[in-house]
C-alpha cells in the first residue's frame, strides 16, 4: 500500500489555479455569448422570415381575391359568350330560314317573270289600246285636243322598241293622227273668258246715245208778197208747202235712228248686255260657236245703237268686242279612226298556220 502523497503535492497554489480559472470562465462567457448572439439571430431570422412569410400571404391573399374576381369575371364573360353563342346560333337558324325564304320567293318571282315576258306583249298592247280610246274620248266628248295629244303621245311612247308588223302600222297611225292634232289652233279659254269678264265690268260704264237736235235751217230770204188776191195765194201755198214738206224725211242709205231708252229702259239694257255676255261666256266653256257668235252679235248691236258712239269707254268696248267676234272657239277637230282601226288590227287573235 501507497503511501500517501505528501499534501504540498496533491493541492496547488491558488495563484496557479486563479488564471486557468478565469480562462475557463472566459471562454464559457464567450461560448454563451456566442450562443446567444446565435440564438438572437436566429430569433431575428426568424422574425424576418415570418414578416416576408405574412408580406407573402398578404400578397398571395391579394392575388387570391384579384384571382377571385378575374374568375367571376371569366364566369360572367363566359355566360355572356354562351348567351351570345347561343344567340348566334338562333340568328343563324333564323339567317337559314330567311335564305330559305328567299330563294322560294326568288323561285316564284322568277315564275312569275317568266309569266309576265309572256305576257308583256299583251299587257303592252292593252296599255296602248286604253290610251287610244281615252285620246278618242277626249277628242270627241270633250273636243279637248291637248289631253287627246297627251293621250297618243304616251301611246306612242309605249311602243317604243316593239316587234311585229301589226305593232308597227299601230304606231304609224298614231304618228300621223299626232300630226293631224298638231295642226289644230288652240283657243285660250281662259284669255277669252277673262276678257267676256272685263267686258262686263265696263257696261256700267257705257254712256248712253245723246240727244242729236237737228240744227236750225234759216229760211231763205223770200220777196215781200204782192198786194191783192196773189199775194195772199202765195203766201198759203209756201205755208202749206212747208207743212207738207215737214210730214216726211227723206233719208238714203241711212239707219233709222233707235229712240233714246228711258232711265228704267236703259237699266234693262244693261242687264240684257251682262246676261248675253254671261251667256258667251258659256257657251265657250261648251264651246257652243254658233250661241257664243250670236250673243256678240246682239251685245254689238244693243252697244252700237242705244250707246254713245263718241265716248272713249264705247270705243274701246268695241274694239275688245270685235276682237272676240273674230275667235274660233270649236275649231274644225280631225279624226283619230286610224290609230282605232290599227288597233283593232293589232289586237285581232293571230293564226298560226300548221
């Protein structure tokens, strides 16, 4: 058995132990530091990393709700392109029906074309018969030349570019009946009525014939009578002669003067002047020649016989009456039998030879 070591050897002096000592707590210190300073770094990592990681949530709830509403929106967007999908496909079927429609009336209105270039000779042919018959009317009812002149002019214009020798004769004849209607001498009704119109304002103005006095005749100078029984028997026979002389006028190639009308004469006149003149008047709206001629002549006659020859407003009167004496207003109207018997000729039934 050992000894036991002497004691100055088994325990060393505090000032050896005092420096290991404090090393030892020196670098614990520093360890604990160290691992503090780790442990707070890594507490700020990960501080740091939840601020980026709730920053991050933040933005993806963001996007989350942007994506929400661009999905409601694509959701809208999409029922709104189904609706119009669907409208397109009703207006398609609609667009397939009209075109359906379309081409059967497109078909009827070809038949019906069809029908109608068969038949346009004979609807052709039926305008220009109507057109001569209303020329015919107006020509012989009314004696109206420029209607019956507008009636054959169109006519003739409906057969412009027509085939077929009988058409062709039926436009000749309305050719020359046009002609013959152009000759005619138009009468301006309404110029001659005006003018029977101003006619009658002036009658009240129509002064009426005065009284011509004979002028005083101085006798010749006559002898003083003779004395005695053949004095006296002259101066009777003078006497007598005169009386007898007196009885009877002696006029040649003169017009017996009218006696002058009375106040109530001359008013009767003036009426009978207005109702002749309102009888021409008329008579040319009927274009009656012979009444329209003979009222004028009796107004020219009543003027010229009971009015003042000498007075401006007589004068002018009858100059304005001589220039309606001279009018025609049913001037002589041609026939238009050629343009009927052509048309008659064009619309007799052809035969067709076998």
């Amino acid at each position: 058995m050992k000894a036991p070591a002497p004691e100055s050897t088994q325990k060393p002096p505090e000032t050896l132990q005092a420096p290991a000592a404090r090393a030892v707590r020196t670098t614990s210190a520093r360890g604990l530091t160290f691992v503090l300073m780790l442990l707070l770094a890594g507490f700020a990592l990960s501080a740091w990393q939840m601020w980026l990681l709730q920053d991050e949530q933040k933005a993806q709830a963001q996007r989350l709700t942007a994506l929400m509403t661009v999905q409601a929106e694509l959701d809208q967007t999409q029922r709104v392109l189904s609706d119009l999908t669907q409208g397109q496909s009703q207006i398609a079927e609609a667009l397939q029906d009209v075109t359906r429609r379309v081409e059967s009336q497109a078909e009827t209105l070809a038949a019906v074309r069809q029908q109608t270039t068969e038949q346009a000779a004979v609807w052709q042919l039926a305008e220009v018969a109507t057109l001569v018959r209303m020329a015919s009317l107006a020509l012989n009812v009314f004696a109206d030349v420029q209607q019956a002149t507008g009636f054959l002019r169109r006519a003739d214009e409906a057969l412009i570019g027509v085939e077929g020798r009988e058409l062709i004769a039926l436009r000749a004849a309305i050719a020359s009946d046009l002609t013959q209607l152009a000759r005619v001498p138009s009468v301006d009704r309404i110029g001659l009525y005006l003018t029977l119109g101003q006619l009658m304002n002036t009658v009240p103005d129509l002064p009426l014939r005065r009284v011509m006095l004979a002028p005083k005749q101085v006798p010749p100078p006559t002898p003083p009578p003779a004395a005695g029984f053949w004095g006296w028997a002259q101066q009777a026979w003078d006497t007598l002669w005169v009386r007898l002389v007196g009885l009877v006028d002696f006029r040649r190639g003169e017009a017996i003067p009218k006696p002058i009308p009375t106040m109530q004469a001359a008013q009767d006149l003036r009426q009978n002047l207005l109702l002749s003149l309102s009888t021409a008047q008329g008579a040319l709206l009927r274009l009656e020649q012979p009444i329209f001629d003979e009222e004028l002549r009796k107004v020219d006659a009543w003027v010229v016989d009971y009015f003042d020859p000498t007075a401006p407003s007589h004068q002018a009167f009858l100059v304005g009456l001589g220039q309606l004496k001279m009018e025609i207003i049913q001037p002589e109207l041609p026939s238009i039998e050629g343009s009927i018997a052509a048309l008659v000729v064009a619309q007799a039934p052809q035969v067709v030879s076998p």
